[in-house]
C-alpha cells in the first residue's frame, strides 16, 4: 500500500471567459481560474497524490506549463494519463480525499458530481468536500481557490 498527498492553488482570473473547472465538473456563474490548462485545481492535486503515491514526481514533470501542446489542456486528459502511469508502476487505486477550499463560490450542490467524475476515471471512490477559509488570507479575499487531495494505492 502507497499513500500519495497532493495541493494545488491558482488564482482567480479577471477574464469573463474563462470558465470555472473543479473535479472535471463546470461551475456556472463563477469567475474561472487562472493555468495554463484549465486550472482544475480539485483534479491537480488529485493527479499529484497519485503521482506522489506511486513515485513518479508531480504533475509539472508530466505535464509543463511550458509546453504548448498543454495550453488550455482538460484536466481529465491529465488524470486519465496519470492513472495509467500509475498502472503501469504496478499500482491501482484504492481510494482517494479531496477537500476544496474556497470561500466562493458555494460548490454543495457540485460536490457529487465531481466525486462521480473523478471516481469514474480512477476506477475507484474519491470522496469529494468542501471548507472555508472562514474571510482568511488570499483564498479568504475570494482571490483563488485550492484544494489538498489523499490517495491510497496497492499493488496490482
């Protein structure tokens, strides 16, 4: 058994164009964020637990923010490819936690349906919730948005 930790944290974005991704899941009526690919901080740090669990480094070793080919890239072609590398490492997945944290917007009525999407790419249950930074520092000042993630592998 593996244990893999990841966080990712990206600004909010002043285009009112850009859209709002969280766990491979559009958000409506939210300013979105700002990255390279489409900034879906929920799944980034989901991609980098797996990563993390399985040895295999983090997400901008994969996948450069210097690379064009990524520019504007769907964060669920980054977890489908880190699934099979962790695959191919000899792991599966066994479980997963993600918690976002953001004080806007609420994201209660989002949260099963990203913990479905993401769990349907993994093959197995990632858990998905939500906190506050209760008004403080930047994700308090509605000025980003993070999220911090947990996974368990074993062998396959």
């Amino acid at each position: 058994m593996r244990i893999g930790q990841g966080i990712d944290v990206h600004r909010v974005s002043d285009d009112p164009v850009r859209r709002l991704w969280l766990g491979l899941v559009h958000v409506p009526d939210a300013p979105g964020l700002v990255g390279h690919s489409d900034a879906d901080v929920v799944t980034h740090a989901l991609c980098d637990a797996l990563l993390g669990a399985a040895g295999l480094g983090d997400l901008g070793r994969h996948f450069p923010d210097t690379d064009p080919a990524f520019a504007g890239a769907s964060s669920r072609r980054f977890l489908e490819a880190v699934v099979e590398l962790v695959h191919g490492s000899g792991y599966v997945v066994t479980s997963g936690d993600v918690t976002v944290i953001a004080e806007r917007p609420k994201l209660v009525l989002y949260l099963p349906a990203m913990s479905h999407e993401l769990s349907s790419v993994v093959d197995a249950p990632i858990s998905v919730k939500a906190t506050t930074p209760e008004g403080l520092g930047a994700l308090g000042r509605v000025e980003g948005i993070g999220a911090s993630a947990v996974v368990l592998l074993s062998a396959s």
